[in-house]
C-alpha cells in the first residue's frame, strides 16, 4: 500500500485546506446568529465546530481568516463587538437554506431574511436563534484566541452555553435527542455534505464502565482471520471474558453443526469465521463466541 507524503509548506494553502476539510469529516455545523454594535444581524454556518466541555458546558467555533484574500467573516467582527452569540444546529430540512446564508452578502445584510428563517428572541443575549433549527443554544462569548494572522488562519470563538432550546418532537421517549428523529447533517469536503440518518448510523457499545480483554487476548487463529476484520475483532475483544467451558460445551446451534459436518482443515476455519462475522454484524456477539470456540 502506498502513502502519499504532504508537508503543509510544499503546497499551497488552498491546496492543504482541501486536504483537511476532506479528511477531518464529517464536521458538525455551528449556524452562528450574532450581532454588531449597530443591532445589525448576521447568521453564518461555520464548520470548523464542536462541544468541549459540559461544566461548564463550552462550545467553541472558528470563523478562519479566508484563504483567497485574508480578510475576516462578519461574524467573527461581530462577536468582538457584542460577546454573545447564538449556535444553532442543522438538520437535513434545513440545509439547503443554511447553505444559501454562506453567501457573502455585504455587511448589514441580515441572512435571516435572505435564506427565509425564522428569528426567534433569545432569552438571556440579544442575538436572536433560528426557529427552524431543532436545537439552539444561547451563548456567551469568553475568548477569542487567533491561531495566526495570514489566510486560513483560525479564530476559536470559545463560549460558554447559557441556554438550550431543544425542539420536543426531536425527542424520544425517555426525554432524550433521539438521534434519528434530530437528522443532523455534517460538512464533508468541497460541497459534500453527510446526513445522520437511516443506514449511515450504527451503535457500538461503549467500554466505559466494562473493560474489554483486548485484540491481544484473543485466541491466535481469531486475531490472525483471514475473514474477521478490525472492526469484527474489536467487537470481539470489547468483552469482559469468555465464554465459560460450560456455556461453550452446552451450546446448540445447527448452522454451525452443519459447518463442521461438511468441512475441515482451513475451510472449517473459514466457514465459522463468515458465520461468526453474520452474528456480529446482527449484533450476536456471545452467539459468536460461542461459534468461534465451539
């Protein structure tokens, strides 16, 4: 397998910063509403966002200097003279509009009115928040740190969130997001976007409170399958323990009797493996086991 080399200085700026919005994705998207000294309202995405804290809960984006001609967004103008700002999330209905308040329209230019949203009055700051975003958090402005002074540089706008307003149809039974029903989308690079939805989302169980034996603890013929993957064998190496004699000895299954009535050697080794990758992927992980030891 080949690796192409890149070194920042050897190519342009444009050039490295379409490697980095390409290869650091998706990015969540921070639609920004803030306001100058004047009152005058500006609504900006930003995708260069994320949460980095939650007490207290800190959420920081940065407005970069642009690449082509090194001059400042509104935005970030904006949040220099008033400190707050509201972050809005974006979902699939709502992208399209997003994308059109990227515009650079001239200063003064309120993108609400542009890119038909809604204004909604926040609580605690002036900025108003999106009424179509399922989630809009009222923040306040605690620093802004500049990464450098030339195009491309970074300005990471950190604010500490005040408010939520969580829409309550995104919501699941337990009062929770519900991660389908929010339909999130995220920037990819050049004009792709990503929706979070349908087959795109999976789970993996989180060992937080458990701590898994590791790849390293795994039977050698396993860790070395020609047929299980990364992704497989670290599901497999997520579990406390193994399966007991007890439990191995006195499980039934007849796909796998039939497996090792009519193979052996390296075949019988194949054909359990794509069996126990089928559980796997249906989420069976003891069932696995079970068959990988059986």
């Amino acid at each position: 397998m080949s690796i192409k080399t890149i070194s920042p200085q050897e190519v342009s700026i444009a050039d490295f910063h379409s490697i980095l919005l390409s290869a650091v994705a998706p990015r969540p998207i921070a639609f920004a509403s803030t306001l100058d000294s004047e009152g005058n309202i500006n609504l900006s995405p930003f995708s260069f966002f994320n949460a980095f804290g939650a007490n207290p809960p800190i959420l920081i984006f940065s407005p970069a200097r642009r690449v082509r001609d090194n001059t400042t967004k509104h935005t970030l103008e904006n949040v220099r003279q008033v400190p707050e700002v509201v972050i809005n999330v974006v979902n699939y209905a709502m992208v399209e509009q997003t994308s059109l308040a990227s515009t650079e329209y001239d200063k003064g230019v309120n993108e609400f009115i542009k890119a038909g949203f809604t204004q909604v009055p926040s609580v605690l700051i002036k900025p108003p928040r999106v009424g179509e975003s399922p989630v809009a958090f009222e923040c306040k402005v605690l620093q802004i740190i500049e990464t450098g002074t030339q195009g491309g540089a970074g300005n990471l706008v950190i604010c500490e969130v005040l408010l939520a307003h969580v829409k309550e149809e995104i919501l699941d039974s337990k009062g929770k997001i519900d991660t389908r029903k929010i339909d999130l989308v995220g920037r990819m690079g050049g004009e792709w976007y990503c929706r979070a939805n349908g087959e795109a989302l999976f789970e993996i169980p989180k060992p937080l409170t458990t701590k898994g034996i590791g790849i390293d603890q795994l039977p050698e013929t396993i860790r070395n399958s020609s047929i299980l993957t990364g992704n497989n064998l670290g599901r497999l190496a997520n579990v406390e323990k193994l399966p007991s004699t007890e439990e191995i000895q006195s499980f039934q299954d007849d796909r796998l009797q039939t497996i090792q009535q009519n193979f052996s050697g390296t075949e019988l080794i194949k054909q359990t493996h794509l069996y126990a990758q089928e559980l796997l992927q249906a989420g069976k992980i003891q069932e696995a086991w079970r068959v990988l030891l059986k």
